[in-house]
C-alpha cells in the first residue's frame, strides 16, 4: 500500500515539474533561464507552481480509471503539499 501511494506521489511530481516546464516554455515571451529570474524575481512561484499542478487532474484520473486507488491517493497527497507549499509562499513572501 506504501508503495502504490509513493508511485503516485512520485508521478504527481512529476507531472507538476512537466506542467510547470510546459508553462514556462509556451507561455513566457522570454528564454527558460530568463522567464525561471523573472519568476523569483517577482515572486510568482506559488503561481507557476498552481498551474504546474492542473497536470495532476490528469494523472490522478487515469489511475482511477485504472482502479489504482493508492497511486490515486498519492496524487492526491502531494496535491495536498502543492497546496500548502503555496499557501506557505503566499504567506511568508516579502
């Protein structure tokens, strides 16, 4: 049962850094590099990190739809962290 929950979990992060990288690359008028400095710089990352997370829909539906319960609720869980990762920046920054 573990196990199953930390292959979703590890999915999930995967499936948030795709998400964020896909932002990142199509959405920014500038450069990798340049758009990663713009983002700190304007402390956007608990924005990008929210898109990054809409890629998640998409994993944690496909193990339901594959009966994964587990893998499914470790989507979930590092949705969850997401969550509150954002929440933390949004609170703490500047």
């Amino acid at each position: 049962m573990i196990k199953e929950m930390l292959i979703g979990f590890v999915a999930a992060l995967i499936a948030t850094s795709f998400g964020c990288f896909i932002f990142i690359e199509y959405y920014s008028n500038y450069g990798f590099n340049k758009s990663i400095e713009l983002i700190f710089e304007g402390d956007l990352q608990g924005k990008v990190l929210v898109l990054g997370a809409v890629a998640n829909f998409f994993v944690f539906f496909i193990f339901l739809k594959k009966n994964q319960i587990y893998r499914a609720r470790g989507v979930l869980f590092e949705t969850i962290l997401i969550a509150l990762i954002v929440l933390f920046l949004t609170i703490f920054s500047k």
